[in-house]
C-alpha cells in the first residue's frame, strides 16, 4: 500500500514537473502522451466515433437520451472560521451549469451531487498547484464517483512569478481541483478532461509532424502515415476546427480575430470560438461540444469501472441496485439548497438513493427542499399537496418554514403519497417546504411523488 502511495506521489510530482515547461494556461491538466493518444480507437479513424454514437441508440431520437448519472464528491476548502470556498449554494449553481452545458449539448451525461466535505483549516484556503494540491487528492478520495477540490486560489510559482489557475484534472489522481471563483463552464471543462477530452488547440505550436492542419482533408503524404491530419495531430477529432490557443484571438462579442495566423501548411486559421475545451478569454463564449467530443467522453465512461453503477441500462446484480435516479431540482437536501417552486406549477420529484458513511452504504433517505415566494401577504389559504409519481408509491410527510427556519406548519405523519398541508395569513417573503419520505422502498426500486403549492380562496 505504502508503495503505491509513493509511486502516485512520485508520479504526480513527475506530472506537475513536466507541467512546468509548458506555457501558462489557466487549466493546467496534463494531457495524454501522442504515445496514450496512438492507441485509441478513433486516432486515425474518427469514423469509430461515429459509429460508437449509432450503437448505442444516440441518434434514436425517441429513446432517453441519459446514458450515465454520474455521483459527484466536493470537497471544499475554506478559513477556519467558515468563511471562502463555495457554500451549498454556490455548489447548487455548479451543479446547475454543470447539468445545462451537458444537457443543451446532448452529450448522455448528467451529473449529482454525492457528498459535500468542508475542511475548515487557514492554510488550505490557498492551494500550492505542485505538490499541495496533488498530496490532498491522494488522500481525499471518494469511490464511485468525481472527486471534485475547490479552494479559494490555486497558485503555480514558476521562477518568481505566481501565477492563479482557475481550475486543473491531475491525471494522476483522477481529481479536478477548481478556485472558488470560476466560469460557468470551467467544471463541465475538467470533468470533459476526465472523460477524455483534450483542448482543440493540443500541440498548435509544434512542428508539422504535431500540429493539427486547418483543411479537414488534408492527409499526411509519406509511406508511414497516410490518414487524415486532423485525426492523428491536435486533439485527433476532425469535427473540432484546428485552432491557436484561443486567449489573445476571440473578441468580447465571440468573434474569432486570428484570421491573419495560419497553419504550417500555409492555411488561415478559421477556428470556432465556442468549444467548451477551449480557451478563449471570454468563457461566456464557451457553450458547446462536438458530436465527436460526446463520443469521446461516451466511450471513456464506458470504460470506467463504475459504468455499471452509472448507467442507465445497467440491470445486473448489485450494480443496478446502486441506481440513481435524481430529479432536475437536484441538489435540494438542504434549506439552502431549496429549489424553487412557482405558484400552481406541479413539479415532479424523485427520492433518490445516496451514499452514507465510510463504506459508502447507500440509503433512500433522500430529503427535498423547495422554496417559494409570496410577494404580498397573503390572508388566503396557502395549500401543499402530494400526488403519486410514475414509480413506487413513498409515504410523505412535509414540513412549512419561514426563512428564518421556523417551523409554521407540517403534515400529518407519513402514511400515503398523497399528503395536503394548509397554511394561512402568510406575511409576504420566501417559505420553505421540506419533503421525507416514511417507507422504506426495496431496492432497486425508486419512489417518487408531484407536489403543486396554490391558493385557496
Ligand atoms: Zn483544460
């Protein structure tokens, strides 16, 4: 055991050095050798990719198009007396650019909240890039899902120079490590790295035996080599445009302004500035993914060892016990999490499963919290009211709190899906409705329910 903790902290030492040379970026992942990228399977042959996606039903527009429910770990580091890093709600909106850049783009993916852990020390609130933060996620390791490290500032001395990084994938560890304050998009990046993913603008720099060519027929002429260029050199996908590193060349309205660069083959570069894996200065132009990016990132997870717990489709033995089928007001398991919910709107609910504990037993205990808000006081009757979902029947109770957590009101205790919880003479301002459910569902079953909030004359 020893032995392999030494070899990952050599390793990642080794990473971080080779990192060193490298220019300033402000996502500092470490990308795959040219030797690691020769041996997949769509290097030279972006065709696989394509035909990976009609295998597994992507194109088949009546089927869900949720392939994995991935868990997702935070660990997050903040001063000693609670203050930095990222609260629930700033986790919240993570999770929520996270899941809306994933699924605007179609890629089968989404994403949930598995544990939060706050480690309260002073001097954890400023990250060494080198050796620090490597060492952390060595130790702090979740099974089963990302392990994600956020800190108030990620910092790379190079010579004298410091120089802060927004966000980084060791991997080596398999961990990405974020500063507190990012882009929206700077997660679903890292997390593109995890799943594969390599910046469009990979090697643009190098000689013409590395750099990706700007026309997407251009071949390599010679015995050895004869596939296309844009499938070997670059980021080996050809539905990704050849780009420079995009930082100095994307104006504030996301127009392209490298026209005059060209390629080593003599080509003006004619780069797209919206791909999520690039770097252009402005992040609000990043909102989109390839279809031959989704297939990367399709693939990788397929070769993950907790695809099974992951996937939707997996049926068999105990992985399929372990499925998860979280609802899009996750995360909600907390007051401040609440998700909103407007006047005689009917939303639909799940009580997912969640990890618990060291040896990650998993539990049903899932809890919802929603908020809503009454701009005037209201003398009528405020009225809550469950309804039966699609799966198995959970029995609820709900609680009613003002936004100074007080308990105004709750349901009778749980005994049916179908619950009602009244409520009148409200001052105007935001309240908050938790959600239990009583029973307990044999797995792998899933409970659910739908929940509407009106007023009553
Ligand atoms: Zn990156």
């Amino acid at each position: 055991m020893k032995t392999k903790l030494l070899l990952i902290l050599f390793l990642s030492l080794y990473t971080a050095t080779f990192a060193q040379f490298k220019d300033d970026e402000e996502c500092v992942s470490k990308e795959l050798s040219d030797r690691e990228l020769q041996k997949l399977p769509w290097y030279g042959n972006n065709e696989f990719l394509y035909k990976y996606l009609a295998e597994k039903g992507y194109y088949n527009e009546t089927k869900n198009n949720i392939l994995y429910r991935v868990p997702i770990k935070f660990w997050i580091y903040r001063k000693k007396n609670k203050t930095g890093g990222v609260n629930e709600l700033g986790i919240k909106r993570l999770m929520n650019d996270l899941n809306y850049y994933n699924i605007s783009n179609k890629t089968g993916i989404v994403y949930y909240v598995s544990g939060i852990k706050y480690i309260n020390k002073d001097k954890r609130s400023k990250l060494g890039y080198y050796v620090e933060a490597p060492m952390l996620t060595i130790f702090r390791k979740s099974k089963g899902c990302i392990n994600v490290h956020i800190t108030d500032m990620l910092r790379k001395r190079k010579l004298r120079r410091r120089t802060n990084i927004r966000g980084t994938y060791n991997t080596v560890t398999k961990a990405v490590i974020l500063q507190s304050e990012q882009s929206k998009t700077s997660l679903t990046h890292e997390i593109g790295h995890y799943f594969g993913l390599l910046h469009p603008h990979r090697n643009y720099k190098k000689r013409k035996g590395k750099q990706e060519a700007v026309s997407r027929t251009r071949k390599f002429k010679g015995l050895i080599k004869s596939e296309l260029i844009c499938e070997t050199n670059g980021d080996a996908l050809c539905d990704t445009h050849a780009e420079p590193k995009l930082s100095k060349y994307v104006s504030s309205n996301c127009t392209f302004t490298g026209a005059n660069l060209k390629d080593k083959w003599g080509d003006n570069y004619k780069s797209s500035v919206n791909n999520i894996m690039s770097y252009p200065a402005y992040r609000k132009c990043r909102t989109t993914f390839t279809k031959g990016q989704i297939a990367v990132m399709l693939y990788t997870a397929s070769r993950n060892k907790n695809k099974c717990a992951w996937s939707t489709n997996c049926k068999k033995g105990k992985a399929y016990k372990r499925q998860y089928n979280f609802d899009v007001y996750e995360p909600d398991n907390t007051m401040k999490m609440a998700s909103m919910i407007s006047l005689n709107n009917q939303q639909y609910h799940t009580f997912h499963k969640i990890y618990k504990g060291k040896n990650k037993k998993e539990t049903d205990k899932d809890i919802d919290w929603l908020k809503f808000k009454l701009n005037s006081t209201n003398k009528d009757k405020i009225v809550i009211t469950t309804d039966d979902g699609k799966f198995a029947k959970s029995n609820i109770e709900m609680f009613l709190y003002d936004q100074n957590g007080n308990l105004i009101t709750q349901s009778k205790a749980g005994s049916s899906t179908k619950v009602t919880m009244r409520a009148s003479n409200l001052v105007r301002g935001w309240y908050y409705i938790k959600v239990n459910k009583t029973n307990k569902i044999a797995s792998p079953n899933i409970a659910d329910y739908k929940i509407i909030v009106t007023i009553k004359k």
